[in-house]
C-alpha cells in the first residue's frame, strides 16, 4: 500500500487534522500492540519471529478500512 495514496483517500473523508489525529492514534495502537506481543509471558517462541513491521503502514491500512465503511 501506497503511504502516500492512503493518507489521501484518508483526507478525503475527514479534514487533514483529523486523519493526522486518527492515523497517529492507530500508529500509537500498532505500537502498544506490538510490544503487549512481545511482552507476553506464555506466548510461544518462534523462529524467525524478529521481522521489522511497518506499523504506519498497518495504521494507514486500519484507518482507511474504517473509513472505506462508510462507502
């Protein structure tokens, strides 16, 4: 996905502050969600696990999903 082309289908449905605040929020949660994972005590190890994300694409990704619900 297209950084770039989501913030703009993002901006098209809501002003440019509020997909700035909504992707940041949504950044923020891919964040947490990221390092709840690795913070989970019985959570099985895997090889291989240690792949870099790209979490403002998976936010981007989020918030134009939501959006695309209102279509």
């Amino acid at each position: 996905m297209d950084k770039k082309l989501a913030m703009k289908k993002i901006t098209e449905k809501v002003a440019r502050e509020k997909a700035i605040e909504m992707v940041m929020q949504a950044y923020n949660t891919e964040l947490m969600t990221t390092l709840l994972g690795r913070l989970e005590e019985n959570k099985p190890k895997m090889l291989g696990t240690n792949v870099a994300r790209d979490h403002l694409a998976k936010a981007l990704e989020r918030v134009v999903e939501v959006c695309e619900l209102t279509e």
